[in-house]
C-alpha cells in the first residue's frame, strides 16, 4: 500500500519561521557550527520559497505499509 501527498500548503508556513529562527545569534552560531553543508542549504532558503511560489517546488509525502504476511 503506497500512497502519496502534496503538502506544499501545509509546509509554506513555516518557512519564514526557520528563516527568522536562522537570523537569531543561537541560529548564526548553530550553523556556523554545523559547517558547510548545513550553511550552503541555509543560504537556498530564498531560492526555495520562490520555486514554491512559481510553482516550481513541490512538497510531497511518501508513506508505505508492507501488507501483512500470510
């Protein structure tokens, strides 16, 4: 049983939210901790909530249920 979901409206509002909490001083030091990885995923925030907002973005779920054995 495979079944998926669109839950680009669900998960919109809080991206200002994780961009206002990465703006704080713990968020700064948080990620300079992280490293470069994490910093360069932080800095494509922007670009993401414009792909979502032209449409270009989508959030999707997945959820998968092995049938039961015989």
């Amino acid at each position: 049983d495979i079944r998926t979901a669109d839950w680009s409206e669900n998960v919109a509002p809080f991206w200002p939210a994780v961009i206002q909490s990465a703006l704080t001083w713990k968020g700064i030091t948080s990620l300079l901790r992280s490293g470069w990885k994490t910093i360069k995923g932080a800095l494509v925030m922007p670009l993401m909530i414009q792909g979502y907002e032209k449409g270009l973005i989508k959030f999707t779920i997945i959820s998968c249920r092995k049938p039961r054995a015989a």
